[in-house]
C-alpha cells in the first residue's frame, strides 16, 4: 500500500532521513517508533508530499508521490504533530472545508456526521475550534484526516497531550481503524506502540535501525532465557541449589528484597525451560521461591538497546 | 480552489478586515465624491477614481496580510499541501478571495454613479475605463501582497512590507523625476503603476496597460508558488 524506498533527506549538511526504506501493507498498524529528532515526523511530511525528499521514492497505493502528487495525496489522510486546525472556525465548518477541498465525492452531510461520530465530537460541531480541549483539537484533527474515507491514514504522534482516558480512546479507535485503513503512526511511548501496532520501526538519528513485528522484535532482542526468582532464605545456600539445577549455566545474585530474601537471575540454555526443576530444588531446599517471572525484554529495554548499539553518525537528526 | 475561495471569504467577514478595509474605501471615496459635488464638477472619474489610487495602495495590503503568513504560522499549510490540490489551485484561491472583497469594496460606486446619471449625462467610457483600470491596479496590489505574505510568518510584518511596497510605488514617479538619464527614465516610466493608471482614468483604454497589470499579477502569483513549493525542497 505504502512504499518507501531508499529515502534520503537533508537539511543543508544535516542528514535528517538516512536511507530508510519500508512499506506498509493494507489493514496493518504500523508503527514509527524513534526517540525526539529521529526524523519520524520529517519521513511522514515527505509521505504526505508536505516536504520532498532529497532522494528516494515514497510510492502510496501505485501512485508515485513526486510523479502523480495530486492520485497520491487523495489516497492519504494526515494528522501531522499539530492538527492543522483554522482556529477561527466552528468544527462543523472546518470539516466542510477539508472535505470540499480534499474533493471527496461521497454524501456529504452523512459523511460529515459519519466522521464525527466515530471520532466522538458530534455534541461540539457547533463550537468554535480555538474554544475547544486539546484533545477535541486531536480529535477534530483525526477526523479531518478520516474525511473520503482514505486507504492510507498517517498520523504523526496521535496521543501526545491527551490525558490518560483519552489516550485509551484514541488508541481503541486507532486500533478500529486499522481493520479498514493501512494505519501509520508516529510515536515516541513504547508501550503505546506496544498495545496498538502489528508491526514495528524503530527509526535512530534518521535511520532505520529495526523493522518487525511487535513480539518478534522484543523476542529477537530479548535475552537468552532468563529467570528472575525471589527466594527467602541464605543466599549462599540458595546459590548452589541453583546452580545443580539441570539445564542452568549461570545464576547471578541480585537485589537484597527484604530480610534475607534476594533477588537472583537464572540463565539458562535456549529452548529449556528449567522453572518446573528449580521449584522442585527449592522446596527440597526449603527455600520458598515468592516470586518467579520470565525475564523479556519490554519494548523500553529492546528499544533502547537497539537504539545505543548504533554508532553515532556525524550528522545529526533535525526536526522540521 | 473553489474550497479555498469559500474559506478566506468567510474568514474576511467573521474577523474584522474585510469591513474595516470597505469601511475605509467607503470613507474616502465618499468624501472624494462629496468634494466633486462641491465643486460642481462633472469628472467623476478624474476627481473620485484617479485618487483612489493611493488608497488601494495603503490598504490593500491589509486584505492580503494575513493570505499566506497566517497558514504558515498555525501550520494549517500542512492541511492544505497535503490536500490533493496543487500549489497553483492553492495560490490562486486566496488570490481570487481577496478580488472578492475588492469588488466588494468597488460596488460603492454604483450608486455613486447612479446619482450622477439622476443629473447628468456621465462620459460612461471614461468611467467604465477607469474601474477597469482600477480593478486591474487593485489586482496587481493584491497580487504582490499575497506573494509577500507567503515570505514571512507574521501579518504585522507582512502588513508593513506590503504598505512600504505600496509607498515606494506611490513615490516612483516623484522619486526619480529628477533623474536626468533618459534610459532610467524610460524602465521607470514603464513600469509605473501611477502611469499606467491614468491613462485609465483619462479615458484610455491600452492593451499595453491591461496587459502590464496582467503580467504583474501572473509574475507575482507564480512567484508565490515558487515560495511555497521552494520550503518543500529546503
């Protein structure tokens, strides 16, 4: 549906957008992760034909964005970081606006009422847009993206500045979305990126540095097999029935909890699973195991590894 | 562009600067008008059209300010770049907004001219001459305002631009009329918007003329889209 090839943007000497290449197939959430200055927003701006590219081609459902601009920006609804809102107009107004001007052939007073209803502003159509929350303004804002119901939905950081209901909401509906729309999204919180997206990009100082799907990224970065217990009891003695556990190469004591209850990790061989073996030791040992969880990496923990094991380029990320 | 036309209309009428600016074209075309009465004279276009030159040039610039800054400004540039309408569709809808209001604040002259014609017998190619002329000079200005507002985020600064354009070009006959180089004299006499336009106003209607405000608002109107799509490349 969406495809990035080879896109290179620079600011005079700043390398902003470095060789990144992807595409977005329909109906999947994808998701553009990057910390501040990665060149997330600068890679959207250039797939909505806001900025062009240095070099590259950016290709959205067969129409080329610098050859047919006009076939392919129809085909995209955007919500760049701030919603493009005329603050002067009521919401109802603003939507007939974008809708004459996106040219959209469908009904439109049913369309109109259609978008407002799935982005929840119906009771504030009337109201003027510089009255309204932020997060009326990020919704007014999807809905003008949603307007002729576009196959390609781009929405650069959907949830920055809601409050934590709103945030939900926006994520439930993001995620309705992406049953209909090839949805991509924009995000510096991991965890958000996390509970909405199918497949994951992590975007470093304007470079792809990972592109998978969610659980495969945070299982092909996580640790070998690793076990992080509680046990109360001494140490010392906790140690050694560890490590004759079968299949456990290597224990590592760690935080003092409480009174004599400690933290260890258990690293085991791939593809054992010694949790039932260390139980069973551990109780002979009469050493009450209080708490035992694998230990994979969070998306927070993959990211930020990813992220350091590139080397510092020279150039650095701006942000337009 | 039709979206567009639409939307600056209503935004001139809910804020205030398409009433102040009629209110004042009203003002001072009334009181030029009420002074030919005065004097008994029957040129009305010479006594009403021709000094309204200068107003244009002072508040035209007032129309377009906010034209172009104002989306730059509150990132709604985004919404309309990424629309699936190109630059020049863009360019010439706020171009066309602001020619409503101009023609807005020129329909004051019809019943000027109609209490003339209670009277008398008006020269009507005259008249008709010089509000061709006038809509043409009109354009141009708004033409070269909306290529200024396109160059900075701020309305004040664009409002301040467009008026000193405005005074330069008021000034340009008397600024280099003590220029004795024949060859200067001639690029300035060319290029004189206050030349041009009286040769409207006395009744002549040149295709020279017509096409010289033409090419300016073409020029500055295409210049206004390599403003635009130039911050794309950069």
């Amino acid at each position: 549906m969406v495809e990035v090839k080879n896109l290179v943007k620079k600011y005079g000497d700043m390398l902003a957008v470095d060789d990144v290449s992807f595409t977005a197939e329909t109906g999947e959430i994808l998701g553009f992760l990057g910390p501040n200055g990665a060149g997330k927003s600068t890679t959207m701006n250039i797939i909505t034909g806001y900025i062009s590219s240095s070099s590259g081609t950016v290709t959205v459902d067969g129409c080329e964005i610098l050859d047919d601009p006009v076939g392919a920006k129809s085909k995209i609804g955007y919500l760049p970081e701030i919603p493009p809102l005329y603050i002067d107009m009521t919401v109802r107004k603003y939507l007939e606006f974008m809708f004459n001007l996106k040219k959209v052939t469908l009904p439109k007073k049913e369309h109109i009422d259609e978008v407002c209803a799935v982005t929840k502003i119906k009771d504030v159509q009337n109201r003027i847009i510089k009255h309204l929350s932020k997060g009326y303004k990020q919704r007014v804002g999807l809905a003008q993206a949603l307007l002729g119901n576009p196959p390609v939905i781009i929405l650069d950081e959907p949830t920055v500045g809601l409050d934590p209901k709103q945030i939900i909401e926006m994520r439930s509906l993001i995620k309705g979305l992406g049953k209909k729309h090839t949805v991509i999204l924009s995000s510096h919180v991991l965890s958000e990126v996390q509970a909405i997206c199918d497949r994951i990009i992590i975007i470093n100082r304007g470079r792809l540095v990972a592109d998978s799907s969610t659980s495969e990224l945070s299982q092909t970065l996580s640790k070998s097999n690793c076990i992080v217990l509680r046990v109360v009891g001494a140490p010392t003695g906790v140690l050694s029935a560890l490590r004759a556990v079968e299949g456990v190469y290597r224990v590592e004591k760690g935080l003092r909890v409480s009174d004599n209850c400690y933290e260890y990790e258990v690293y085991s061989e791939k593809d054992k699973d010694p949790s039932r073996a260390i139980f069973y030791a551990m109780a002979k040992n009469n050493t009450p195991i209080v708490l035992m969880r694998g230990n994979e990496l969070s998306l927070e923990e993959a990211f930020l590894k990813v992220t350091k094991s590139e080397p510092a380029p020279k150039e650095k990320g701006g942000k337009r | 562009m039709c979206a567009v036309i639409k939307r600056e209309i209503g935004a001139y009428f809910s804020s205030a600067i398409a009433y102040v600016v009629m209110a004042v074209f009203f003002l001072f075309s009334g009181l030029y008008f009420r002074e030919m009465l005065m004097f008994d004279s029957s040129s009305f276009a010479y006594l009403v059209l021709s000094p309204m030159f200068m107003i244009m040039l002072f508040i035209l610039p007032i129309l377009t300010m906010r034209l172009l800054s104002e989306e730059i400004r509150q990132k709604t540039d985004q919404a309309l770049i990424t629309a699936p309408v190109s630059i020049w569709q863009i360019v010439l809808g706020k171009f066309l907004a602001a020619e409503v209001i101009l023609l807005c604040c020129m329909a004051v002259f019809i019943p000027m001219v109609i209490v003339i014609a209670a009277f008398t017998a008006p020269t009507w190619g005259i008249i008709f001459c010089t509000l061709i002329g006038m809509f043409l000079l009109g354009s141009a200005i708004i033409a070269i305002g909306v290529f200024i507002s396109s160059l900075t985020e701020s309305q004040v600064v664009a409002a301040v631009v467009g008026i000193a354009v405005g005074m330069f070009i008021y000034m340009l006959d008397n600024i280099t009329s003590g220029v004795q180089v024949e060859f200067i004299k001639n690029i300035v006499s060319s290029i004189s918007f206050m030349t041009r336009y009286s040769n409207f106003t006395s009744g002549m209607l040149n295709i020279a003329d017509v096409v010289f405000f033409l090419s300016v608002i073409g020029l500055f109107l295409f210049f206004t889209t390599r403003v635009i799509d130039r911050k794309r490349w950069s």
